[in-house]
C-alpha cells in the first residue's frame, strides 16, 4: 500500500462489530490490519452461572482474560424446638464468602470448570432438642492452574424452647476465600433471642448475615429463605408456647459467579 494514505469521508454510525477491521500503520504505511474483537482489553461479554456442579464455561475465540466474581452459598438458619410455656428462637445462617480473580494468558475458547455452592436447606427440627441449620457450600472455579474458592457460611444456632431468658448465636460467615486476586468473607447471622421465656414472652428468630438474607422475626414459624443465588443466610424458626410443634431454619441462597471475558 502506499505511504502516508488519508481516509476520508468518514461519519459517526453504529457501534463497531467485533469482525470490522481497523487499518495499521506500522512501517510508514496502511500495510496491516486489525479486528475490532481483537483490541487488547476490550470487553467482550460477561455471563452469571447460576447452576452446576463440575460444569464448564467455555470462553470465547478472543477471550485472552477473565474477571471472576465468586460468591459461595449460605447457611440455613437454627431450628426452634417446642415446649408449652416456653419459647425457642433459632440464630440466623451465615452468608457465604467471596472472592474477586482475574484470569490472564488464557488461550482461544479456553474452559473454565466451575461449581456452585447450594444454600444449606435440610436440616428439620425434632421435638424440643437442638438442631443447627444446615451449612452452605462452597463455590469454586479454576482455569486449571489456579482454583479459586469462596466459603460456605454456616448454619445458624438451634434452640430449644424453655421459660427463660436465652440466646443462641447466628451461623459464622464463610472464612476468607483462597486463591483470588482478592479475598473476602460473608457477614455472619443474628442472634436468636428469648427476652421472656412463657407463653407470652417475646422473642425473635435470628436474620440472616448478607444481602437477601431471610430477616430475623417476630411471627412464629418457619425461618424465611435467603433470595436464589444471593449467598445469604435464612432466619431462624421461631415457636412460643408450643406454636407451632417445632420450626424449620429458612433455607440459605444458593452461590453464583459472575465472569467478565476480556480481549
């Protein structure tokens, strides 16, 4: 091509596709060209993974670098047992950790091998005994070379009911992540507390630790459940004077990751 060529006519339009070509410069002339998809750094897309376990997400023909976001799951809140005259009130679950990466030197339609953490969900009161909400799981991607892992937050404190002021802790929050670029750890639950231990006594079920956690309450019965794919933690299952038989922790939120492909 010859040197010092001009272009013009040129107007604003629609925004580039990935497959346009920009001509280079390089050696006193228009000699190379270049794909817009294949600008350093540009970014490509980014996706949420919701579900899986031991599943793959496989990255884009341009994708040279990945930022991840890894949230693991949380834990289910404490269980309250039932006795007349008495009141239990279960401590909230932990909300799962996280953990921030970035995957570099990646090649064309490379795999990323990833694993959601479930909220904690099953652990079901029995009579009037203690029984701690379930713990979360934790969440893990690896390009590899490098796993990434956030931890699972724990499931709140059971309690069993009796006439007197009492308190049982919420579920810690998942211990700080490994292997990121950053790492971080989940806010734990709140306390489940009998204020006065009869039949009309007050009390409140612990709330779950992170946002879309179940919040603590006042109204008997089963815990409320974190919101889907927050990493939070459920409230704790309230009873007074034996109503209802017995509560349920609210059920944890399940993890997620985020993943941002980079040019």
């Amino acid at each position: 091509m010859p040197t010092n060529t001009t272009i013009t006519g040129l107007t604003d339009g629609t925004p580039a596709a990935v497959t346009d070509e920009i001509p280079v410069n390089r050696s006193g002339g228009l000699d190379r060209k270049i794909s817009v998809g294949s600008i350093p750094g540009r970014l490509i897309s980014s996706v949420t993974l919701t579900t899986g376990s031991g599943a793959t997400h496989t990255l884009s023909s341009l994708t040279r670098r990945a930022l991840v976001y890894v949230k693991a799951g949380g834990g289910q809140g404490g269980c309250a047992g039932a006795l007349a005259g008495s009141a239990g009130a279960g401590g909230g679950g932990g909300e799962g950790g996280e953990s921030w990466h970035l995957f570099t030197g990646l090649t064309p339609s490379a795999s990323l091998t990833y694993t959601i953490g479930a909220g904690g969900s099953t652990a079901v009161f029995s009579g009037n005994t203690v029984v701690n909400g379930q713990d979360g799981a934790d969440t893990t991607i690896t390009d590899g070379t490098t796993t990434v892992t956030a931890k699972k937050g724990s499931g709140g404190t059971g309690m069993a009911s009796a006439a007197a002021v009492k308190m049982v802790a919420g579920g810690a929050g998942g211990v700080i992540a490994t292997n990121g670029t950053y790492n971080g750890y989940g806010a734990p639950g709140g306390a489940g507390i009998i204020t006065a231990g009869t039949g009309a006594g007050t009390a409140v079920s612990g709330g779950g630790g992170g946002k879309g956690a179940g919040a603590g309450s006042t109204a008997t019965g089963n815990g409320t459940a974190a919101a889907a794919n927050s990493g939070a933690g459920g409230s704790g299952g309230l009873v007074i004077n034996n109503s209802p038989a017995g509560a349920n922790g609210g059920a944890g939120g399940s993890g997620y990751i985020i993943v941002w492909e980079f040019a």
